[in-house]
C-alpha cells in the first residue's frame, strides 16, 4: 500500500497527518531564532540645498525637484 492508496481509504487519517505536519512546522516556527533573520538597514540619503536670497518654493521649484528626479 502506497500514501495516496492509504489516504483514498482513510481520510480521516489523512487529515490527522496533514494537522500533525501542520502543528510540527508552527512549533519548529516559533522556536526559530531572531539570529537566523539578518538586519537589514534600508538605504537613506539626505540632500541639502540652499539658494542665498530666494525664497522656499523658488528653491524647492528650481534645486530641490531637479535633484530629487536625478
């Protein structure tokens, strides 16, 4: 008898396997280690920019907007 012959002529069987395999790789989950998940820094970048005399949306228009779609 093979697993898909035992599975047709007992279902409930079947299940049970399937819910016990189930509940093993929940418990094998929760005790997986913070350690085993690298930390990842995500990438920032700051850019200041500055026009003497000129005021927000003028720098913001002119400077700020060009440099951000480069």
């Amino acid at each position: 008898m093979d697993l898909s012959e035992i599975s047709v002529k007992r279902p409930v069987l079947a299940i049970v396997m399937s819910l016990v395999i189930l509940l093993f790789g929940v418990i094998s989950y929760t005790f997986l280690g913070v350690r085993e998940y690298p930390s990842i820094d995500p990438p920032i970048i700051n850019v200041r920019t500055s026009y003497p005399g000129a005021n927000a949306d003028i720098i913001e228009s002119q400077i700020t907007e060009p440099l951000e779609k480069s």
